[in-house]
C-alpha cells in the first residue's frame, strides 16, 4: 500500500461482508485495493478457540480475525465492533484495536 505499511483481509470477514450481489462492489474494490486475503488454517482456528476460552466470549468471526492479526506478526486492527474485539485481543499486545 502506498503508506508502506501491508494490508490484509482475513478470509472470514469477507463472509460477513459480501453476499454476491451488486452492492458488494464497494466491498470488493478495497480487497482488489489490498491485494491481500488470509485463509483460516488450523493454526488459526486453534488460536481462535483460545481466545473466545480466555475472553469468554462467543464471537467466533471476530477471534478468527484477532488470531489472523496475531499470526501475522500484530498489527492495527481496525474494526467497526471494538467493543467485540478488544476483549479477545487485550491479552496480545502485538495487537492494536482501532475504530473505524
């Protein structure tokens, strides 16, 4: 990206945020932009369980995310449900939440 900074997208929000339809168009212009979508693994999914066990929480989608962010190597994770995620990533400080 031109901030020199690397973006991505984990796999799973694309299934919260697209439903095949035309108005996914503003959807898929920023993944083209980002260029960049992780799959979940098993690893993944691993470290997303751990999680919703350390945060109690059932917010499934959102600990793949944080496990994804985690995984590569921390970042600014930005997000419109802070509330949802700060929980599940408060005990990893590689991991910074930002509002949207």
């Amino acid at each position: 990206m031109e901030a020199g900074v690397e973006v991505f997208v984990p796999a799973v929000v694309l299934a919260e945020t697209v439903r095949g339809r035309a108005n996914d168009a503003p959807v898929n212009q920023v993944i083209k932009a980002v260029g960049r979508v992780l799959s979940v693994n098993e690893t993944t999914g691993r470290l997303a369980g751990r999680l919703l066990r350390e945060a109690n929480s059932a917010e499934t989608v959102d600990a793949l995310v944080v496990a994804s962010t985690i995984e590569a190597g921390g970042g600014i994770l930005l997000t419109g449900d802070p509330a949802d995620i700060r929980p599940l990533a408060e005990r990893n400080p590689e991991v910074q939440v930002q509002s949207l």
